[in-house]
C-alpha cells in the first residue's frame, strides 16, 4: 500500500525532490507493466487466431483456409511494426532501470520483436515481393537429364541408386541448373536484406536474424569452431571409408570421386554404406500407441496433446509434420501423417518433444515468457527423443524387438546413426560460414566462396573447372536465411542433455520407464520456458553451458 502510494505521489510529481533510486525503478517498472498488460490484451487473441487458423489451413488446405491464415498471421505481425510502443519499449530499456527479472527478460524479448518490425513498409513488401518471385522459379523449375525432366526427388533416386559415372553427373548437373536461373536475384535479394537491416541498425541481414532471435554471431561461430576441430578428423577417416566404398562401387579411383557421387545433391545426408532395414520393424506396430506408451513411461504424459492432434493422412492435408502451441495455456497439437515404419516413429518422437516442452511450460509466468528459450532448444528436445526410434536398446526396452536382433543390429545402428551426424554436422558447417560469409560480402566471387567452403568443411572435390552459382541452388540460402545453424545447434543440444541424464537422472539409456527423466526435464527445461536466455538455461539444466563436446563424445570418439 505504501509503495503504491509513494508511486502514485512520484508519477504525479508532486515532491520530486525525495526522488530515490527506488521510486524511480518502480515507476519505470509500472509503466512497462502497464506496455506488458496492454500487449497481452492485444496479442494473446491475435496469437491464439493466427495459430488456430494456420492449423486449420494445414489440416484442410482450401485456398479459403489459407487465405484465412495468411490475414490472422498478417495480423499479429502488423503488432510490431507500431513505432510508438517501440519508443516507449526503447526508452524504458534505455534507462536501465527494471531491475525485476521477469519484467527484465520480458523488456528484452519484446524490444527485439519491436526492433524487428521497425522496417519500412514498402522494403518490406519489396522483400516479400523478390522472395515470391524466386519461391515461383524454384517450384517451377525441373531439372533436364538427357532431355527428360525431373523432380527433385527423381534426381535423388537416380543419385541415390545409380552405378553409373555418366549418368550420376548427368542428374547432379541438370539439377545444378536452377543456380544460374535465381543467381542473380538472390545477390539482389541479398543486397536488400541487408539495406533493411542497416535501417534498424545492424551491420548486416546475418547479424541481425541472429541477435534478434538472442543469439550472438561471436558465441554461435565460436561453436562452430569448437565442433569443426573436434570432428574434423574423424570426419577425415569417416570420408576416406566412404570414398572407399564408392571408388568400388562405381568403379572408379578414389581420386575420380566427384560430388555426384555421394547419393546426396548436397552430401547432407549419410550415403547408405552400413545399410540396416529399420523399417520391417514397425511393420506391425502402432506408432502412436508406442510413443504414448513411452512419454507416459517417463512421467510426461502427451494423451491431451494426442487427443487435440492430427494423426493421419487425408486430402488436402500437409504431408508434412509439425508441432503447435495454440494458446500457450494447453492446447497443444501436432500434426502428422502417421505409417507404420521408423521414419513416422523417430517424427512422432520428435513432434511429441516439441508437444510436451509446450504443454509443461509454467502457465504461472507471463505469456511472452511460456514460450521455448530458443527454437533450436526445443529442436534439441525434439532431437533427442526421435533418435530412438532407431536405437536397439530403446527398440527393445519398449518390446519391439528382442535381446538377441538387438545385439545383433547394435553396432551397425550405432555406425550409421554416426555417420549420419558427421555427413550432417560438417553441411551444416558450410551452410553457416557460406551465409555468414556472403551477407559480410555480397559482392565477392560467391562461387568460388562456396567452393571452398565445402572443400574445406565436406572434403569433396570439386570438379575442374567448375564456376557455376551452385550456392544458389540450397532453396534454404534464398528463402530461409541465417537459420541453417540451429538445426546443428538444436543436434548439439540434444546430445549435452542426453548425456547429462544419462550421468545425472537415470541408469538407463533408453529412459524406458524412468520418470526421473520427466521430473528433471519439467523442472529444469520445460517450466523455465524463456525466462533465461537460452545459454543461461542451458547452465542451469547441466552445469555447463552449450558445448560441441557431448556432440563430439557421443558421435566422433
Ligand atoms: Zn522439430
């Protein structure tokens, strides 16, 4: 009662001479509760409408649903473009005076979804506008392989299966052809983002997606940095057994071996040389009664968010998966396309990760904190999880299969699941320091950069000679920029908590049955949802902040 009274006696003014420190933190304080409990009138129902009518929209994809979608998410991002509570957030945060540290963390977020939206309209709309023209040129595009066109799942299939020399170059560089057809607009593109980003005061388009999200371009590259030494030899081994096995499969010297010859357009996925059918087990099994059954096991129970779910294939549905927090207060969705095999287990495992880091946030902290520390947190979780659905021990834990074929596929799981992060870890190497790279320099030579990037990072060869814009034909360094880095991240992440409960909660390295895991990842990950920034969090879930080491011990050692 006091304290209000003294607030009220300084917001009037009336004895400013017995200003104190104190008064005035509680009066900078008072007035951004008042900006927090008008945006939360504001945003919740908008946040709740956009998210109910993007479900529907995937769920039943009318041209009116998507409309739909399209004017609710318009909606809610047309929230932080208001310059006027910009200001008000920029002059709070400038007087350093909230001390509180909800309010604190609350102030930090919301200026930065402000300062994102603080771009003039018509950029804007100029950016949507070059992004659409060079989504059309992409979805249009088909590539020409000895005068036939093809999809690109056509081009996998042939990389992916095909013996011969000739015909593997032919697929990759018929594919390779997009580049010179977007090149251009993406340096275009490129060159505007950048524009946008000087306006609100960052150096550059990089810098700003990634500050702007909480994250510092100095911390995440000195991680890169980090994973690069400690994989970079293993990789090198990894690779010669790989070019091992491809010089005798084609045929060919290992001095031959081109980047057509790895199954992957980009060699971002494992070449299939330790070939284990992981499939023929879930056969007969019902995923989603599996994955209920598991969660339940660990003390998270996911029945509500089943009950609010998709689950299977329909027309006109997504064919896709994702999961959803539709209100930040309990309604949590995924949406699948569920079949019995590995690839539908190891997504229900990882949507449902995403699905309970939503449902168990702490419905007590305010809305702009129920929310994940970071996206690629709650990839880490969804990570986690999805990786069992191809490990024996878990297999066999949850009765999938016995003891004995789980012996028997235990080393080869173990080898390709390795080689599927090394292949993984090392793209994604060239995807953060090529992007980094040319948003510092849109106007170097960017097919010489790419080049070298994936010859340092990958260990492919180019081929001789080659100076085409085979940058440009990653959709991701068009339409999805800065963001690659968090899939890695998100893998990292997932390994420091694995090996933290593996030490710390339980015995078991399935977590079969173990609700101790449950109790630690509701208390120390789920609850605190983003009220600590997402290394402060990550310290205090496992004493260490986030390191490529756990990534490393599990996978390279
Ligand atoms: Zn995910």
């Amino acid at each position: 009662m006091m304290k209000r009274l003294i607030t009220l006696v300084i917001i009037l003014g009336i004895i400013p001479v017995f200003w104190s420190c104190t008064s005035k933190q509680e009066r900078m304080e008072s007035r951004l509760r008042k900006f927090i409990s008008d945006y939360e009138a504001n945003v919740v129902p908008l946040y709740r409408e956009a998210a109910l009518a993007s479900w529907n929209a995937n769920v039943n994809g009318t041209d009116e649903n998507w409309a739909i979608s399209e004017k609710a998410s318009f909606g809610l991002a047309k929230v932080y473009t208001d310059s006027a509570a910009y200001a008000e957030l920029k002059e709070i945060k400038e007087s350093g005076l909230v001390k509180d540290s909800i309010l604190a963390r609350q102030l930090d977020l919301l200026s930065d979804y402000y300062q994102g939206g603080q771009v003039d309209p018509s950029m804007l709309a100029e950016q949507i506008r070059m992004e659409t023209e060079i989504s059309k040129k992409y979805s249009n595009f088909r590539a020409t392989v000895n005068g036939t066109e093809l999809t690109d799942n056509q081009v996998e299939e042939i990389l992916r299966n095909s013996t011969s020399s000739k015909e593997l170059q032919t697929a990759w560089e018929g594919h390779k052809m997009i580049g010179p057809v977007v090149a251009e607009d993406i340096i275009t593109l490129v060159k505007h983002r950048n524009t946008i980003a000087r306006e609100i005061g960052f150096s550059n388009y990089h810098e700003m997606t990634l500050k702007l999200s909480g994250q510092e371009p100095a911390e995440v590259t000195e991680i890169f940095d980090e994973l690069d030494n400690l994989t970079r030899n293993n990789f090198a081994e990894l690779k010669n057994e790989i070019d091992a096995y491809f010089a005798k499969r084609y045929k060919i010297g290992i001095a031959d071996l081109r980047p057509w010859h790895y199954q992957n357009r980009y060699f971002q996925e494992a070449p299939e040389i330790y070939p284990v059918d992981f499939d023929k087990y879930y056969e007969n099994q019902d995923p989603v009664k599996l994955v209920a059954a598991f969660y339940e096991g660990i003390g998270l129970n996911v029945d509500p968010i089943i009950a609010n779910s998709d689950l299977y294939e329909k027309p006109g549905k997504n064919q896709h998966a994702f999961s959803t927090d539709i209100d930040r207060a309990g309604d949590v969705r995924t949406l699948d396309n569920v079949k019995p095999d590995s690839y539908w287990m190891n997504t229900l495992l990882h949507e449902l990760g995403h699905g309970v880091y939503s449902w168990y946030n702490d419905r007590n902290l305010p809305f702009v904190l129920r929310d994940a520390a970071h996206t690629f947190t709650t990839e880490a979780v969804a990570n986690m999880f999805g990786r069992f659905a191809t490990d024996p021990r878990w297999m066999m834990k949850m009765g999938i299969i016995d003891d004995a074929e789980s012996q028997k596929i235990a080393e080869v799981s173990k080898k390709s699941l390795r080689l599927q992060m090394l292949v993984f870890s090392r793209w994604a190497q060239v995807m953060y320091r090529f992007e980094k790279s040319m948003y510092e320099n849109p106007d170097q030579d960017l097919n010489q950069l790419w080049w070298n990037t994936v010859e340092k990072y990958q260990m492919l060869a180019k081929p001789e000679g080659r100076n085409m814009p085979d940058w440009a034909t990653k959709i991701h360094v068009a339409l999805y920029p800065c963001y690659y880095h968090n899939y890695l991240l998100g893998e990292l992440l997932a390994s420091q908590w694995y090996s933290y409960i593996t030490t710390n909660i339980t015995q078991d390295q399935s977590f079969v049955g173990d609700k101790a895991v449950g109790a630690y990842m509701k208390q120390k990950i789920f609850m605190p949802g983003s009220r600590y920034k997402w290394n402060e969090m990550i310290e205090k879930s496992t004493g260490e902040k986030l390191t490529a080491k756990y990534y490393a011990k599990q996978f390279v050692e």
